[in-house]
C-alpha cells in the first residue's frame, strides 16, 4: 500500500493505494465519528464488492445502511440524490453518520454532494472502485449532479475523511470504462507532466492489459498531480481550472448526446482533442503536437472525433460552464505538451472553425 497525503491544513486527509484494500476495516475506522456508515453504491456495483466492505465492517461492530441506486450518469441528477435522502432519514441517520462512496464518479460526486448537504454536513469517505474515480473525480472534493442544461452546475467543494482506492477493483473494470479512466490519466500529463506524458506513451498498452505495477504507479503520479493543484487552489479560483482540459467540449457532447450514451472519459478524450486543435490555431502546438496526443489517445482505445452537433448547439452548450466569468467563456488550453494555460482570450471565430472543422461528419 501506497499512501499520499491532501495537506488542507485540518481538513487534510489520506490517499491509500494498494490491491485488496476493501477488506481493511483498520483503514476506515480511524475516520468514523460514530459505529455507523451509511454505503451508498449501484446496481453494478453491489454484487461485487458491497459485501465485502460490509463484512469487514460488521466484524468490527459497525452498524450499515445500504443504499443502492441504478447505475449511470443519467441518474446523476436531483431524483436520485433524494433516493438518498430518504433512506438517511428512515434509517435516522445523525450527523455523525458517515457516508461511504461505493463506486466510481457518478456515485462518488452524489454521495458527496448528499453529505455536503445533509444535516448541513456530515462525514463522507470516497472508495473509488474504476480507473477515471481513482485518479480523478474521488480527490478533491467536488461534488454534484446533473441538470439537463449542464453537467455538474449544482454541487458542493466538500472534502472527503479518506480516499481508499483499492486497484483489485478494477480487474472487474468493463474495457471500455477502463479507457475512459486513461482519458483523465492522459490529462495530467498534458497539463503539467511532461515525464509522465511520456512514461504513458511507453505504458499505454500495459494499463489496458491491467499490469498491476502500471496500474498502481498511474494512479499514484495522477493522484500527486491532482492533490498538488487541489492545494494549491482548493475553490477553482486559479490555476484547478487547468484540470478541465478537455471537459468544456466534453460535457458539451456529454450533454448534447444525451448523459451516458458518451461516457465523461470519452467524452473529455474527444474534448482534448478540440483544445489541442484551438491550441494549435493559436500557434502554441504544432502539427506534430497534435498528431502525438491522438495518437496516445487513439492507442487507449478512446475517441478522438467529436460528434457534429452542430456549432451553434456546440456554443449554447459550452456557455452553460463553471468557467464562464463576466459572460466570458474560458478555455483550458496548451501552450505545450506538458504546460496548460486557463485564457479567455479566444477568437470566435477560432472556435467555429475548430468546432466546424474537427468535429465528425457523418
């Protein structure tokens, strides 16, 4: 086991990586106010791993509640977050309670919203259980849901007791879902590790064949890279707003195809691809730059042609965003591989032609 530390002053908290970690009760109760956790989990999910964490902490005396909720990100929305609610107040469950995340983002940021919110806040650990929560939505503590405008325009910065990422769990990982986690791998080398951009272009067919030393130190180097920026700028204000790379055009084709048709790591591989193209317009990578980024994206098995949704429906989508200031959209962008830059210093006319000329027509 491998365990980094989120230094937020009190609310700092630990990071353990390591295979078989569900089983280790020892690692969680350090983190509970009171003998009582509430999972909440999926559908997919449950089956797997539910007793297993159940069981070991039953061994210790803990008393749990359940909740089980239909897996996908189209039910990352108000209805569902209330499922969790009522089963918090039926069950009476206290400030104390501690909530656990069972499951990859779209549980993890409900959960997390639900305790940010419940009782005006009580305690939450994150159990990532795929590659794109382990090395992403599970640190840092946002949290949210869906609104059929936008992605993640209702949430909460709520900071999780503990991150416990168990990489065993993703030998159940469906393929596809484990290329969609590379996307958000793939992004903190391109934002601000160029070393790491590389070792990925020597490892790349390791992590899909699962080789649990690559696994492991993926998710290690992409959860120092996140828990650093998270430090330094914990609300966004800054230099976080890097680790969007992609997503504006991503939730856009999220959101405009429909929430779980395009999964968020697909959907931010394609959206790569848009930025890097805009970068280039603007003359900071060159052809070459861009070819080297498809390519590494093409060889995770990930998408990297955005849909035609059209450039209008494009540009209403994108204007729903978190990084929208003073009626201005911002764009994560590359002044090069490895070096990311947060600018609202964009010509339309830029973003038509990339948004015309790079998306696919079929």
């Amino acid at each position: 086991m491998q365990t980094l530390t989120v230094d937020l002053n009190e609310r700092a908290y630990p990071i353990h990586i390591g295979k078989g970690l569900l089983r280790r009760a020892d690692l969680i109760l350090p983190h509970l106010a009171r003998k009582q956790v509430a999972i909440v989990t999926n559908t997919t999910v449950a089956p797997l791993y539910l007793d297993t964490l159940s069981n070991a902490l039953a061994a210790e005396g803990i008393d749990i509640v359940p909740i089980i909720l239909p897996d996908g990100e189209a039910y990352k929305n108000a209805d569902t977050l209330n499922q969790i609610y009522d089963a918090l107040l039926t069950h009476r469950c206290e400030r104390k309670t501690t909530l656990i995340a069972l499951g990859g983002g779209v549980i993890g940021d409900l959960t997390g919203f639900a305790a940010a919110t419940y009782l005006r806040g009580v305690p939450f650990i994150q159990i990532p259980t795929t590659l794109l929560a382990q090395v992403d939505s599970s640190v840092g503590g946002k949290t949210g849901i869906n609104h059929p405008l936008g992605k993640n325009m209702i949430g909460a910065f709520y900071q999780p007791k503990l991150v416990l990422a168990d990489t065993a769990t993703l030998d159940t990982l469906a393929d596809r879902e484990l290329s969609a986690g590379l996307a958000e791998v793939i992004k903190y080398g391109l934002i601000c590790d160029l070393s790491f951009f590389g070792w990925l272009e020597q490892n790349v067919e390791k992590l899909l064949a699962r080789d649990q030393e690559a696994v492991a130190y993926a998710v290690k180097r992409s959860c120092e890279n996140k828990a650093a920026v998270v430090i330094a700028d914990e609300r966004e204000g800054g230099i976080r707003a890097q680790l969007n790379l992609g997503h504006t055009f991503g939730h856009a084709i999220e959101a405009g195809m429909g929430y779980g048709n395009w999964l968020h790591g697909e959907g931010v591989s394609a959206g790569t691809m848009l930025a890097a193209n805009l970068s280039q317009r603007l003359g900071w990578l060159s052809e070459q730059d861009v070819a080297r980024i498809r390519a590494l994206f093409v060889r995770a098995k990930l998408p990297v042609d955005a849909p035609d949704l059209g450039v209008e429906t494009y540009l209403d989508l994108m204007a729903v965003d978190k990084k929208v200031e003073s009626g201005r959209m911002r764009f994560v962008l590359l002044k090069a591989i490895g070096t990311a830059v947060v600018t609202a210093d964009v010509a339309e006319q830029a973003l038509r032609d990339t948004l015309h000329d790079t998306t696919r027509h079929d």
